[in-house]
C-alpha cells in the first residue's frame, strides 16, 4: 500500500478479540503504510462465529454475516450489496 497512490480495502476475518482492529492492526497498517485509515485507506473487520465442534462448517457456511467499518470501506469492500447494509452521510464517499 506504502507505493500505491490507489485507495485500499483491507478487510480482517478473524476471531481476535473486540478492539484489536483499532488497537492494534489500524496502527500497524498505518505505520506500514505511511498512509491514514478512513482518509488514505479502508479497513473492514468480518468477526467469526465458530463453535466447537462444527468450525469447518462454520467457516464455510457461516450462520451469520456481520461487518464492521470504518469511512467509505464498507462500500469499497462489497459494491455489490444491495441495499448497503451501511449508508455513509451524502457525499462523503
């Protein structure tokens, strides 16, 4: 992302902990980048719902879908969605 003038999504599926994108990946990527989320680049968190047991499962089909972002990625990450599940104010994306 550093050498790329072209804005970036980054999109995180994991099962870290509430506050780990801002604590911790948000910094990390900015200080990588040189560049500063919500301005420069996008970042998106998709948290997994796993259970013991049925992870596999759950992981290719999961039971639910939830996204969580910062700025305009939601709509950089997925154009597709239809209606946007996140409706950012007029004219700022």
């Amino acid at each position: 992302m550093r050498a790329s003038r072209r804005y970036h999504t980054v999109a995180l599926r994991s099962t870290v902990p509430p506050g780990t994108v801002e604590r911790i990946v948000v910094p990390l990527l900015e200080r990588a980048s040189r560049k500063k989320a919500e301005m420069d680049f996008g970042i998106c968190f998709h948290p997994e719902f796993l259970r013991e047991g049925s992870s596999v499962q759950d992981f290719f089909h999961p039971p639910k879908t939830v996204i969580g972002a910062a700025g305009c990625a939601i709509n950089n990450a997925f154009p597709d969605q239809t209606p946007s599940p996140y409706q950012p104010p007029s004219g700022s994306c």
